[in-house]
C-alpha cells in the first residue's frame, strides 16, 4: 500500500520526462524481502534498461555510473524496516536518513545521496518497503510481492510501459 505523500511524489514525477528519471535497485537478492529493489528492477530493465541500475548490496560500487547518467531524478528502491505493516510502500528524502554509521550496504543511504548530490543536480527519493522477513534462502513474501506488482503498476504508468504485471 503507498502512503499519500508518497502517492504525491509520483504524481509529480509524471510530468518530467522519462528519461530524466532513474530506478536504482539495492538489495540482497538471496535474503527473502530484502531482494525486493534487485526484483524490481530485473522486471523493468527489459523495457527500460537505460533507466534502470541494479547495485545489489553494493550501491556505492556505482556512484560514478550514476554520476555519468545524470538524471534530474533518482529513484533507490529498497527494503527498509520503519516500522510499518510489511509491504508498506513509502517515499523517503534523503533528508530523513540517518547520516551516520555504517548500514547492511555498507554505505549509509544519506552518505550515498549525498555523495551523487555534490556531483550533479540531482533530486534524489528512496523508495522503501517494509519487509517481512530477511531471511537467507527464503522467497518474497506475499505482502511485499504485493507491494512490488503495485510499484511495477505505478511505474509502468509513469513510464508509459508496455509490460504484464
């Protein structure tokens, strides 16, 4: 389910182009709902694949290849824990990131926002769903498989994709 602010933010983006918006993926593919930004962006990387980066666990491996992209931009999507139901779809500004210490990315996502921000002028959103479980081995659970047919649903909107959810 998406929050109405979060709701907001994407119906601003709708009036920028296409190509000036880029989907970051980061996650552990292996660790059950925390592989959910790797999942998304397998799906859309077949339609659009100059607007979609996969970083896996490592997004700082990537902060040039963002930076020589230069999109007005920058969706991260990820599994983050701010204690909502699992499945929870919400937008988050750098600014209300922690800026300290060290993350299961290594990286913290505020460092790394504002690492790309002194580069270009960027606007940048990290779009979290909250997960239900990080287990090693186990799938997606249904409640973020849920949340991920609606994001797919919200960006083939905004994209204007031609996909099957």
């Amino acid at each position: 389910m998406i929050d109405k602010s979060t709701e907001s933010i994407f119906t601003s983006l709708r009036n920028m182009l296409p190509a000036d918006i880029l989907l970051v993926g980061v996650g552990n593919s292996l660790k059950a709902d925390d592989g959910i930004g790797p999942d998304i962006c397998s799906r859309l990387k077949e339609v659009i694949p100059d607007n979609v980066i996969d970083t896996g666990t490592v997004p700082e491996n990537y902060i040039q290849v963002i930076i020589k992209k230069a999109p007005k931009v920058i969706l991260f999507i990820d599994a983050t824990d701010f204690g909502a139901p699992a499945g929870t779809i919400k937008i988050f500004d750098p600014s209300q990131l922690s800026s300290g210490g060290i993350t299961t990315h290594t990286l913290s996502p505020r460092l790394l926002a504002d690492m790309i921000a002194q580069n270009i002028p960027v606007t940048i959103y990290f779009i979290g769903i909250q997960p239900k479980s990080v287990e090693i081995g186990c799938p997606i659970s249904w409640e973020v498989d849920l949340a991920k047919k609606e994001l797919l649903k919200t960006f083939k909107d905004l994209f204007s994709l031609n996909i099957t959810i």
